[in-house]
C-alpha cells in the first residue's frame, strides 16, 4: 500500500511524534479516543492523507491483541531473571548448610531430622517450575495476531506470516477470531505470577516464623529489617511480611480477571480493557517483591548450632527406631506402635522429672 518514498515519510513521521510525546510537546486531547486515534491524529496533522493510510488492514482490536502478547513475552522473559536471582540466592545459602540438621516438620510439627540445604532447595525446586511456566507460556502464544483486524482478516494483508516473522514470532495465528478474542494469554500469564507469589510467601511464611524470639533460626540483615516504632528491642521481618501480604492481591487478580472472562461473547469487548488493570499491578508487585526477596534471602543467618539442638527434639527419630526393628523382622505395623509407646513413656518421664 505504501511505495517507498511514503514508507520512509510515515517512519519518520512517526518517530519524531514518539519523541516529541516522550518530551511533553505533545499530548492527547478530549477528541482522542485512545492512543490509536491520537497517534493518527498527529501523523495526520503532519503529513496529512498520507498520514490515513497507516490504517490500512488494522483494527484497534488485531494491534491492542499483539501490543498485549509482545509486552507479556518480554516480561515473562525480565520476571523470569527475577525469579532466577531467587533461585541463585536460595542455592547459595543452601550450599552453605549441606550439613547443616535440623528439625523437619509436617503439620507444622516435629518430624524427622533434616538437612537445611534439601529444606531450602525443596523452595527453589517450586519455583524452577515457574520459570519452566514462563518457558511453557512464551512457546504457547509464539503467535502473531496481527492480520486478524477486526475479527475476521484483512483483503489487504495477505501474508500476515511476514509480518509475524519480523516481530519475532516463529507463526501467524491460526484463527482470526480467537487472535482479538482470546485472553487466556492474559489469564496464564497471572496465574503464572500467582504462583510465583505464592511459592515465595511460603517460604516467607517460613521466614517470619524462623525469625522469631522462641524460634531463633535466622537472623535477617538489617536491610530487609525494620524495628518498631514503640518498641526498642524490635527486628521485624518486613521483606518476608510483605512478600507475604502481596501475595494475596496477584491471587485477587486472577481472580478477578477469570470473572471478567467467564461471559465474553466472541469476539472483542471493551470488558477486556480491564486486563491491564490486573495485569499492570500484578507485574509492579512481582518487580518490587523479587530484587527483595532476593537480597533477603542471600544475606540471612543461619544458627547452626541451634538448628542441631533442635533437630531430634520432639522424639524426631521414632521413624529411625521404627525402622530399626523392621531390620529385625519386626512387622512395621507392630514396629510403629512399639515405637509410639515408647516415645509415650519417655513422655511422661519427661513430664514427671520436670515437676
């Protein structure tokens, strides 16, 4: 549609309108009705007719589709790097403490003796598959929308295969219809960051418990500390406390969002603007949580001492015992319940002595 001469005159059009924006000159006005109209708008004013034939082939609909699908592929990328600070600042402490006990828990009770370093990489295993996620999703909408307009294609644009090709995507999409009306790129990619929000607070969680008075595990660096205002002796584990806390708003967006999806007629409707309100907060809260976390995690220490102290209280080798007998063709049922009355007795000797 353009020869080259006019091709080169809208490029630099709009080039000089992307700087000129950048610097204030210019801004939109009441008669704008998004930043389409208010780009062609400009280039208009400067190149006039010449300036209406970048719309050719388009629809809001086919570009607000692809300007969603190049913008969540990058931060999945940039997130992705994120996460892989985590994951470094995890296996760092956990090459620490490859011999380093302590106790193990299942309902948050004690368990069996650990190794810290397999605790903590236990954390850094869950969010290798969100990185795995993010992989899975970039591969999964490696297709181009644009050529779609509308919804049902364009007579003009008939090789929107090239155009896929420059913008990085191996293919056009197959369906013109679900190019504009689909969202799950939008829906995966927040539950994707849910997840990450989630697997972190657990570990924050764990944190915030580590941290305290009767606990004693860890201490946290004074960066990712903060005291109370009232009380002087105060270390609060804020980072962790926060991450925490967040985690529960990337939870409501997707929430939210699948809400929103649940009665979408095909194809486009303006009820899908409000992905970018969850999706803007969602990538804000991951941006600020991940560099936190990140240094929290590589600058906490651990008490070694304390942690071995702690690992066989609570009866935590019963298992051990239990075992032991099986070795000596004890059945394991009769093995377990040997075992619990022993753990019983010693219990109440316990009990008795202490009084």
């Amino acid at each position: 549609m353009l020869d080259d001469a006019e091709f080169t005159a809208i490029r630099a059009a709009l080039d000089l309108i992307e700087a000129d924006i950048a610097a204030g000159r210019e801004t939109p006005i009441a008669g704008d009705e998004d930043v389409h109209t208010f780009l062609e708008r400009l280039l208009m004013a400067r190149l006039g007719a010449l300036g209406g034939k970048l719309r050719a082939g388009r629809s809001r609909n086919d570009q607000t589709a692809n300007n969603t699908r190049l913008y969540l592929r990058r931060m999945a990328r940039e997130l992705s790097a994120g996460i892989i600070a985590v994951e470094d600042a995890i296996r760092s402490q956990a090459a620490k403490h490859v011999e380093t006990v302590m106790p193990g828990f299942t309902h948050l009770q004690p368990a069996q003796p650990i190794v810290l370093g397999h605790h903590l990489m236990a954390h850094a295993q869950s969010l290798l598959r969100d990185l795995q996620r993010f992989a899975d999703f970039d591969r999964r909408f490696d297709r181009s929308p644009l050529g779609a307009a509308a919804l049902a294609g364009s007579g003009i644009v008939n090789r929107p295969d090239l155009c896929a090709i420059e913008l990085g995507y191996s293919a056009a999409a197959e369906n013109s219809i679900d190019s504009v009306a689909a969202r799950d790129i939008v829906a995966e990619f927040l539950f994707i960051s849910s997840l990450v929000a989630v697997d972190l607070s657990r570990l924050a969680e764990e944190i915030c418990i580590w941290s305290s008075k009767q606990f004693s595990w860890v201490r946290l660096h004074d960066s990712y500390s903060t005291g109370s205002s009232i009380m002087p002796q105060k270390k609060n584990p804020d980072i962790a406390e926060l991450t925490r806390g967040m985690s529960g708003t990337l939870i409501g967006n997707i929430a939210g969002f699948l809400a929103t999806m649940k009665a979408m007629p095909l194809a486009y409707n303006r009820d899908l603007a409000e992905d970018k309100r969850a999706l803007f907060e969602t990538i804000d809260v991951l941006q600020l949580i991940l560099p936190a976390f990140a240094g929290m995690a590589e600058t906490m220490e651990f008490d070694v001492e304390k942690l071995a102290y702690e690992a066989p209280r609570g009866f935590t080798l019963a298992t051990e015992v239990a075992d032991w007998l099986v070795r000596q063709n004890v059945p394991f049922a009769e093995a377990h319940e040997i075992t619990g009355a022993s753990c019983a007795i010693a219990r109440n000797r316990a009990t008795i002595s202490q009084a």
